[in-house]
C-alpha cells in the first residue's frame, strides 16, 4: 500500500534550491570585501597567482585561535613584505609585515576567523610586484560572530 501522495516540490529539490541561493548572496558578499580590502592596500594593481606559500589546516575546529604561516618562495628574491587577508573576517585584513634583509621572509601567528573562508597571503615587491595565494578553511565553531552575527 502507498502513502499518501505529496503535492508541491519534491524536499530535496527545495533543498538544492535554498542552498544555490544562498550560495549566489554569499559569494559577491566575499568577493566584495577581498576586493576592497585588495583596493585599500595596493590600489588598483592585483597580485599575480604564486610566489607565496600559506600555510593553514584545511579543517579547524575552533576560529577563536588558527595557526597561519605565510613564507614567500624560495626560487624567487625575496619580497619587501608579506600581507595576510581573511574576507569574512570583521576586518578582511589580517596584517602585513616588512622585511629587510637579512630577515627571512617568513612569519608565523594565531588568528581569529570569523567562520568558513578562503584565507589570501601576499607577497609584495619594490618594484609593485605582487603574487598570492589563497588557501580554503573550513571553520566548525567561528570566532567574531558577535560582531557579524546577522550577517551569516
């Protein structure tokens, strides 16, 4: 014997739909802030892909403290400072340090993250040079959400 016979859209259908929605008002959301932040610090030049490593796990528990080591890359001269964005963050820049030599160009600290996102290490020359890369985080339990919280 059959059960009764739902009318309307299938649950999952729904499903796939909210979340493609919601995904569509997340995205320009992340791509906004990066793009601001990237326009506050370098003006209208934008980094090209490399030339930076990012060290982070992939899958944190807690956002309250995340280690994050950015180093530039060996094969390359060394790069007059180092910049760190998290988007979603409160404040979508993290901090930048300069190097002189004989400094390495390297360092290593503890963040909050405000939830799930990609993180972006830059490396910045003299000559107006910049590389990056950027690194996805899956956050569990987030940091910062009593500033933002109405906007997750």
């Amino acid at each position: 014997m059959k059960g009764p016979r739902r009318s309307g859209l299938p649950r999952r259908i729904l499903l796939k739909g909210l979340a493609a929605s919601l995904t569509l008002l997340w995205v320009p959301r992340v791509s906004a802030d990066l793009e601001a932040a990237l326009q506050a610090r370098f003006g209208d030049r934008r980094p090209d892909p490399g030339g930076v490593e990012l060290e982070v796990s992939s899958l944190v528990e807690n956002g309250n403290s995340v280690a994050v080591t950015v180093r530039a890359d060996p094969s390359q001269p060394a790069p007059a400072a180092l910049h760190l964005f998290m988007p979603r963050n409160p404040e979508p820049w993290g901090g930048s340090f300069r190097i002189k030599p004989p400094a390495l160009a390297e360092f290593s600290t503890r963040i909050r993250l405000a939830g799930t996102q990609d993180l972006m290490a830059v490396a910045e020359w003299d000559d107006g040079r910049l590389a990056a890369r950027a690194v996805s985080v899956m956050v569990t339990l987030g940091a910062c959400a009593d500033e933002i919280y109405g906007e997750f």
